[in-house]
C-alpha cells in the first residue's frame, strides 16, 4: 500500500473513531472547536435525548413500583434499570449511533447490555449506600422516598450515564470495519 493511501487511511480511520486532529479545522477559535468537537456535540445530544426518555421510563417505573406496588427499592431498581436500558438500546442503535451500526448487531447487544449492567451496579450501590448504610445512621433523612430518589437518579444515575456514553461509544458501537485495540497497535508497529 502506498505511503499516501495509508495516510489516508489512518486519517479516515481518525475521523470515525473522533481522534483529535482527523481534519482541517476553520481558522478562529469556535469554528476550530466545531469542526473538532462537532461530532462529538452531536452524538452527545442524540445520546441525552435517548437516555432522558429511558430516564422518564426508569423514574415512573420505580416509583410505581416502589409506591403502587410496595416492590422492595433495590428490586424495583433493578427491574426499572432493566426495562429503562431496553429503551435506551433501542434509540441508541437506530438513532443515536445509526452512522456507526457494525456489521454483528448481536455482538452490540450483548456488549450493551454487560456495561448497562456495570451502569446499573454503579446506580444500585449508590443507592444500597445511602438507604443501607447512611440510613442506619440517619433513618430519618436516608430512608425516605425522596432521599432513594436523589440517590438512585442524581448520583447514581449521572455517575453511571458517564461511564455508559465512554463504554457504549468506545466498545459498542462502533462502525464496522473499526480494528479493534490489538488490530491497531499491530497496525502502528508496522508502519
């Protein structure tokens, strides 16, 4: 392969894996941070609106559950979580990451779903924590609906939504063809 095909290749290779530096950017500040970022920018609000609608979903059913059903929190959590997630995986294959659709949709769905359990452990410790552990200490501030809600979907659910856009955009959606770590490090050592 040619000296400018592999150039090119690896440049192409950038720009659909969001490195840094994978095109001319416009002179002045803001237009150099849009053609760098924008991409970015865009999946990011794609990936909001999605989780926002599974947010909705996870929020009315723990509270239905947890209120109307007297379900244990840590269970209704977990069966909110997991109805919530379905939604998220949905939106995000065909909408928010529809550009970057691999060739194995179940290599996706599996994936997705392994790090939307390691996201859902991060929410349920977080509120396992406050309602189990603190609540022993302050029953009265730590075992109350309103604390389990701030736990559950504050903290826990913002700290989970983090590591889910960095693990879904980095290992489960990806478009095909992408080498996978191992393929680019041999890739970089021959060169």
């Amino acid at each position: 392969m040619s000296r400018a095909r592999t150039r090119y290749a690896r440049s192409v290779a950038a720009t659909m894996t969001g490195e840094p530096g994978s095109r001319r950017t416009r002179p002045g500040l803001i237009h150099s941070l849009l053609d760098r970022f924008g991409h970015l920018v865009h999946e990011l609000s794609r990936f909001a609106t999605v989780g926002g609608i599974a947010f909705i979903v996870d929020f009315a059913l723990f509270n239905l559950l947890t209120s109307v059903q007297d379900v244990e929190q840590v269970t209704a959590k977990t069966i909110s979580t997991v109805v919530a997630a379905t939604v998220a995986f949905l939106g995000n294959r065909f909408w928010t990451w529809r550009h970057r659709r691999g060739a194995n949709p179940a290599r996706e769905y599996v994936l997705f779903f392994i790090f939307n359990a390691v996201g859902l452990g991060i929410t349920v410790a977080v509120l396992a924590i406050s309602r189990y552990g603190l609540g022993q200490i302050w029953p009265e501030v730590f075992q109350t609906p309103l604390a389990d809600n701030i736990a559950s979907y504050l903290i826990g659910t913002g700290l989970a939504t983090l590591f889910r856009f960095w693990s879904y955009r980095r290992f489960v959606f990806v478009p095909a063809g992408t080498p996978t770590a191992p393929e680019a490090k041999r890739d970089r050592n021959r060169a």
